[in-house]
C-alpha cells in the first residue's frame, strides 16, 4: 500500500507541476524608459513605419487570439486531469486504504471536484471563444480604417489604436458576462 501511496504522490506532484500559466502575448512596440513612452517612427513617419506598425498590430492582435484559444484548451485539459485525480483517489485507492488514509484520499477526491468548478469559473472555455470572436469582430471592424489612412502618422497611431484594442476586448467580454449574471442585458460593442 504504501508503494502505491508514494506512485499516485510522486505523480500527481509530477502533474501538477506540468501545469503551467498561459501568458499573454507581449506589446510590439518597444518603450523607451527614460521617456516612458512608445517610440514607433524616427524622425517623421513614413508609409514604410505605417506599414510596419499595422503589420505588427496584426501580429498582436493575432497574439492575443491565439492566447484566448490557449486558456480555452488550458482549461479543458487541467479540468480533466484534476478530474482523473479525483476519480482515481476516490474510486480506486480510497476504497482499499486503512481507514485513516482512506479518509485523505476521499478528502482529495471530494477537494479535486471543487478545484475543477473553480477551474470551470475561472477558466471557462465559453468565455474564451466569446474573446475570441469579441477581438476577430473588433479587427475586422478596424481593418479598413487603418489601411484606408492616408497620412502615416495617423496611421501608425490607428494601427497602435488597433492592438489596444484587440487586447482590451476581453474586459467586454467579462463586462457582459457580469451583466449576464447580474440580470441585467448583456450588451457587446457590435
């Protein structure tokens, strides 16, 4: 008993240190520190920077998808894992422990079925599909603005206006999922 104790720990320590955070994706433009500010075009703009800048809002935007389809996979896999632990502590070993142990591992399986709803809460993969679309709708929508732009300084602005953008969308999203909660209509920027 005692060796099948110490396989299911050194593995489930093993997979719960295999989990690892999702991290978002990093701003593209380079901020100088003593200025604190963004330094996008040397001197003045051109359609090259313009070009530049909405090609790297693109990329970000892109970044910021690809982060909100990685926490939904992120939470579908943690959920089934910890899900697993708890079947196998409960249904397997609590069963053929001593009595005292059996009571930890019960314990274990009842604690692992609460981690997966905060894992579900926090982590749900519905909300982030819903940042997904939320940010694909908001570049769309923005796309001709900063293409059609004549002037490259306004465009570069536009384009750094773009990626902003892009990675504030999931705070309208969790804005109309609290809504959504609180009764009251859930609206998102259309």
């Amino acid at each position: 008993m005692r060796k099948i104790l110490l396989v299911i720990l050194c593995a489930s320590t093993a997979g719960c240190s295999a989990i690892q955070s999702v991290r978002g994706p990093a701003w593209p433009w380079p901020i100088d520190a003593d200025k604190q500010e963004t330094t996008v075009c040397k001197g003045t703009c051109t359609d090259q920077d313009a070009l530049v800048a909405f090609s790297k809002a693109t990329q970000y935007c892109r970044s910021v998808w690809n982060f909100y389809e990685n926490a939904g996979n992120y939470s579908n896999a943690a959920q089934l894992e910890i899900g697993w632990l708890g079947a196998i502590s409960g249904a397997v070993i609590a069963p053929v422990a001593s009595p005292t142990a059996a009571k930890g591992w019960a314990g274990l399986s009842g604690a692992t079925n609460g981690m997966q709803k905060q894992l579900s809460d926090v982590f749900s993969s519905t909300v982030a599909v819903k940042k997904q679309s939320a940010v694909a709708k908001f570049y769309q929508r923005q796309f001709s603005e900063v293409m059609n732009e004549k002037s490259p300084v306004i465009a570069v602005k536009k384009a750094m206006a773009l990626a902003a953008g892009c990675s504030g969308q999931s705070a309208n999203v969790e804005t109309s999922v609290l809504k959504a909660i609180d009764g009251a209509e859930p609206q998102l920027d259309q």
